[in-house]
C-alpha cells in the first residue's frame, strides 16, 4: 500500500539554490513529525541557476518561466500528501514549525492558514488583510502618506488587518500574504489552484477570495513564526509594475478596475502637486518625470502588461 504523507512542502524556486537547501535540511530536520510524513517538492521556474538533483525532493522543471502561481500548481500537481505546505523560497523555519502548523490547521479542520511572519529586522510584515479596495491601493500610492508608514492608522488605511496581526491567538481573517500557506491538497485542487493571469502579486488574494465564496476560513496563526527576506530577488522598479499589473487583474476580475484606475489616476496627479512644492526646495525632485512614470504604470497595468 503506497504512504500517504502528512505534507508535502511545496516550493517556487527561481535564483540561488542556497537558501531554498537550507529549507529542506530545515524540513528533513523536524521533530514532532515523522520524516517520511513530509515530502518536499522544488518547482523550478526556469531558473538562470538550475536547482540541483537533491536526493529524496522532487524536482518539477517547467518548460518557461511562468512567475509564482504558474510555479506553485506545478509543484502541487506533483504532491501526494493531505496539506500542502507553500513555502517562498526566502523563508527560514524552526525545526518544530511543521508540526505546529499541523497541529494548528488540525484543530480548525478545512482552512487556509499562515503563521505569523517577521522580516530580519524583527518587524512582522502584516500578514493578515483585508481584501483590496481601490481606496487601500490609492492610499499606498500616495506620496505624502509614506513618511506614517510605523502607524496602526497608516497600515488600516492600505488594508492591513491590524487587530489578527497583532494579536495572540488565532484570528479570521480576510487574506493572508503568500510567503507560507498551509491548506489541504484536496482544496487546492477543488479550486483549479491559482489563476495563471497573474505574473507576480494578488495570486493569493484571488485564491482565498474565492475560497471565501466556497466557505473555507482563512486563519492567521500568530503563535508560529518564521522569518522572511521578502522583495529582495528583482529590482524594485520591476516589481512596482508587477504589483500594479497584478492589482488591475484582480480588480477587473472582481467588477472594480475602472474604480481603481480613476483612483490611481487621480492620486497620481496629487502627488504631482505635492512633488512640485517638494521640488521647491529639492531641485533633484522631477514632478513631471514622476508623474510620468505612475501614469505608465497605470497604463501598463490597465493592459495587463509587466
């Protein structure tokens, strides 16, 4: 009879090897959990750097390169086990993590669940949220807004859930960031996995969403933690237009694209009345270049473009 394993960790693979086999001896080194409960599963994305032949872990090599959910329902059409384990590949985990998680999503039966994450500076980076609106997406491109960034008022403005994030015990929430999601395999699947319209960004927002629609919670789990580098793989420009693209997908998907392009659109000619005050005493400062450059995004993004 062939073992069913408890997890199977799933993991997008696209740049150095390094951290990601930091990750499986992390996961080949778990107590509370048999090893042969936990398979391990590397789905490369066409990586400049090909992930190497590692005994025990299964490697998915996808023909081109596809961005996050294109990687993840690769690894997870390869998976065998009850919870699928969806690990960025920047992560650092505990050697209890697993069977914690477990125990967690166990106890609540059929969810989606994500412990809570900090980044090395120690900062935990908002896990839970609310389901975007174009007024949290406007209320991030704001310029003048950025310098509240350390505020409570500022994070429930972007939609940020601020009570589950900083709270104790197990909270409902709308969504979870994507860095580690645990859900059973067999939901996962009942869903078709995530929507390969989007590149990079929002593919968990519309995942749970539409777990939303069918009933299934989404829990943040704050009493685990792991660490996470987060944004550090691609240039900051490039990633900008990915998560802006990613936004008009989502919002076109869910019936309020025209809503959020006003709202950008607007918000960006605001910002150009403030950048000509700055540029005032900071001749550096090019309102009409920044101006610009946010209504490209926009355009881009209106067009599916990255």
């Amino acid at each position: 009879m062939t073992h069913t394993p408890r997890v199977s960790a799933v993991i997008p693979f696209y740049g150095e090897p390094e951290p990601v086999l930091a990750i499986i001896d992390t996961l080949r080194a778990q107590q509370g959990i048999d090893s042969a409960d936990i398979e391990i599963i590397v789905s490369d994305d066409v990586s400049p750097t090909p992930f190497p032949e590692v005994e025990g872990v299964t490697v998915v090599r996808r023909p081109v390169n596809g961005g996050f959910g294109k990687a993840v329902n690769s690894g997870v059409a390869a998976a065998t086990g009850e919870w699928v384990f969806i690990l960025n590949s920047d992560l650092e985990l505990d050697n209890t993590f697993v069977s914690r998680m477990l125990a967690a999503v166990e106890r609540h039966g059929e969810i989606l669940a994500s412990p809570q994450i900090i980044g090395h500076d120690g900062k935990q980076q908002w896990v839970a949220r609310k389901f975007p609106t174009a007024a949290h997406v406007a209320w991030e491109w704001f310029t003048p807004l950025a310098r509240f960034k350390p505020t409570n008022w500022w994070h429930r403005g972007v939609g940020h859930d601020v009570e589950a994030c900083t709270g104790t015990s197990d909270a409902k929430v709308d969504w979870v960031m994507g860095a580690c999601m645990v859900v059973p395999r067999e939901t996962f699947n009942r869903l078709g996995g995530m929507d390969e319209r989007f590149y990079m960004n929002s593919e968990e927002v519309d995942f749970q969403r539409r777990l939303a629609e069918i009933g299934v919670p989404r829990i943040l789990v704050p009493q685990v933690t792991v660490t996470h580098e987060g944004g550090a793989s691609s240039p900051s420009a490039r990633r900008r237009q990915w998560l802006t693209t990613a936004r008009f997908i989502y919002a076109e998907k869910w019936g309020f694209e025209k809503n959020l392009r006003r709202a950008l659109t607007l918000t960006s000619y605001a910002n150009y009345g403030f950048n000509l005050v700055r540029s005032l005493r900071n001749h550096r400062v090019n309102p009409r270049e920044i101006l610009n450059h946010e209504l490209e995004l926009i355009r881009r993004g209106t067009r599916h473009e990255n």
